[in-house]
C-alpha cells in the first residue's frame, strides 16, 4: 500500500491516476513514521506543500532501517539546488506536481527497485518495542512521579525499558532517581540524521536499583531551544528497536517535542486529578490530540490522587472529559517523600497503596495490553525485544 503525505485533503483524487486505488493518505509526520512501522508499505509519496526539510530529515531517517522503502517527492519546481538536497538524503526521485505520466513511471521504477531490495534488507529497527507517553496539561499532578515508578518497575520485571525527560527546560527525571547523568538528550543533536544505537548508549544513564536505562533532560534550560523535534522522532524510532518499552516523560504543554512523541506513541497515558483547571487543559489537549487524527485506541486516562476529598468525583471527570478513566491512583505522603528522597516508590515501598496501584497499571494497561502474561506480578516474557548491550 502506497502512503501519500500530503496536507491538502483532495491530493488523493489529484494523483489518483498514478497512485492507484491502493493508497492511504496521511496529513501529519509522525504518523507517517507510525504507519511504516505497522503495516507494509513499499512507497511513500510526499506532496508538494511539505517543507523540503521535513521531507529529507524522513527520508534520512527511513533509509537506515528500510533502505528498501521508496520516497517520491513532489514539487511545485524542480531545481537542482531542491534535487540535489532530496537525493543526498535518499529520496528517490522528485516529480513536478501535474505530470501525472512522469509521476506514475517514477512509482512504476521504485516499485521495482524495492521488489530487487527487499531480500536483502535487514530487520534491525523493526519497531518491536513500544513506545508509552505519559502527559498531563498542567502541572503538578503527579505525571513525572508517575512515569519515573512505571519505568522502574518495567525494567525491575526484566524488560529493557528507556525512560526520557522530555521536559527540555525543566524536566526533574534524573533527580527524582537520585541519577547523576554525565551526558543528556542535548548531546544527541550532533548525531542528527545518522543517529544509532551507540549514539543512544552514549547518551544513556544506568539506574542501578532496577536495571532501568534513563535519557536525562539538558541541565542548561538554555539548550532546549537547540533541540529540534526532528532528534526527538529519530531518538524514539532507534530507542524502540533496542528496548521492550520506552516511557517518555513530558512537560505540561503540547510542544511540538511533544506532538511528535504522541504521534510515534503506541499508547499515551493522560493524567488528571481532581481539580477543574486540571480537567479543563486536558480536555482542551485531547480536544488538540483528536483534530491531529491521533488515536483514541491508544489513550488511557489516569486519575491520580483519586481519593482527594475536593468536591469532584471520578464521575465529574469522565464526563467532562468524555473519556473512561481507566486506572486511579490513591493519594500518600509517602509520594513526595520518595522524591525528595530520590528513590522509586514501588520500589522503596512496594506494599504502598500507591505503588500497588502504578504496579497495576504497568501489568494492565502496558504488560498485557502489548502481549505479556502477567501472573501474580511474575513476568513472562512473550518475544519482548532485548537490548542488544
């Protein structure tokens, strides 16, 4: 099946003649990244209106894992300065829009050449992994804690899990584990377009207690600004294919690092409390997640601080939200404690109300929902991809 990436919703029908029946349209980057990893598609054809750099940096990205994969891209003007720069980058061809007999023998000519490659493509970088983003729109509900325990306890289960803060600015990831990072996420921009697993490693610091493998935010709030959302997409596509889960940690806002997270999520975790200024930003983000076509299939609602005696019910926030809460986590002094501490509750305190309810949602919403069988907290492992350390 052929993907078209364009953003005008009648492209279908302009290149239909070229494109056959058998193709699916796409408006947004990271799902087409998404749609790759799901499904066979042998061709990507990238409309005219996408910005050039947008186009490259996918067919950069994509030609590592699936050199097989064909890139098309269309233009309003061919110049040589546009088709050098799209071919340095492997794109395959680049067609004016409206030749529509120039654009179907370029489709004929990739098809062809990916039939030749596809016996000898590797299968590194696959996707096996999954990828879980845990967000909230406003802050101090607990998400950090959240995510930080969710991890711990994934890797303390055997699974190779990454955690990355992805709070560029502000993110407190390395600290609420007591992590001292001797590199961050700043350091993989110099890496951008051939980044690798030992790219990954470099970057990598190791949580002793529970095997977990962290990827801390810049220490310099000053370095966010360098980090493009292009290195976020080429991290989390070369993480997944090294690690069974990979939780991302992330600031209170839908920043474009963070769009492009929930794009190649697999599942994203929306956490609320009992307050309206909370429920309200969720709303208005979910509201944003839904107009970008991202999946409700892929979104689970947590309630954290459920039992807060606040004047709302878990009731009240469902309806607003319009949204099943799938998953609510008691209150406890021992949360901040923990953190102050630097330690991971479900560790430190594994008995804890709270911890019992975040080691829940690990098995249910995570574990088993990607295929492990979970049997009195004991894993079983069903093909879960290993890290190749």
């Amino acid at each position: 099946m052929t993907i078209l990436w364009d953003l005008d919703p009648r492209a279908s029908h302009a290149y239909g003649f070229a494109l056959g029946p058998d193709t699916v349209q796409i408006f947004a980057a990271g799902q087409v990244g998404k749609a790759l990893q799901e499904g066979n598609h042998p061709l990507v054809v990238i409309g005219p209106d996408i910005a050039l750099e947008a186009a490259c940096s996918l067919a950069e990205l994509e030609r590592i894992d699936r050199p097989e994969l064909g890139v098309i891209l269309l233009r309003h003007r061919v110049d040589v300065t546009t088709l050098a720069q799209a071919l340095r980058s492997g794109v395959r061809e680049v067609v004016q829009v409206g030749d529509q007999t120039a654009l179907s023998d370029a489709i004929k000519r990739s098809l062809e050449l990916t039939a030749q490659l596809s016996g000898h493509s590797h299968s590194g970088g696959s996707g096996e992994g999954k990828v879980i983003t845990v967000f909230s729109a406003k802050g101090g509900v607990g998400k950090t804690t959240l995510a930080t325990n969710l991890a711990t306890y994934l890797a303390s289960t055997g699974a190779q899990t990454l955690l990355i803060d992805l709070d560029l600015m502000f993110g407190d990831v390395a600290i609420s584990l007591q992590a001292v990072p001797a590199h961050d996420i700043g350091d993989l921009v110099s890496m951008r377009g051939h980044l690798d697993e030992q790219g990954v490693h470099s970057v990598v610091t190791r949580h002793e207690d529970s095997g977990l493998d962290l990827i801390a935010a810049p220490s310099d709030p000053g370095v966010a600004d360098r980090v493009p959302a292009a290195v976020v997409e080429e991290l989390l596509r070369v993480a997944r294919g090294m690690y069974a889960y990979v939780i991302v940690d992330t600031p209170p806002n839908l920043t474009e690092h963070v769009l492009t997270a929930c794009d190649l999520s697999d599942l994203t975790m929306l956490v609320a409390t009992l307050d309206i200024p909370a429920v309200k930003n969720l709303r208005v983000a979910m509201n944003t997640l839904d107009t970008l076509g991202a999946s409700n299939d892929g979104r689970v609602i947590v309630l954290n601080r459920s039992d807060a005696k606040v004047g709302l019910k878990a009731d009240d926030v469902e309806v607003a939200l319009k949204y099943e809460i799938r998953a609510q986590v008691p209150s406890s002094q021992s949360v901040p404690s923990s953190v102050n501490r630097g330690v991971a509750l479900v560790l430190d305190e594994p008995r804890s109300p709270v911890s019992v309810a975040i080691r829940d949602i690990a098995d249910r919403e995570i574990r088993m929902r990607f295929g492990e069988q979970v049997e009195n907290g004991a894993k079983r492992g069903l093909g879960l991809l290993r890290s190749k350390k």
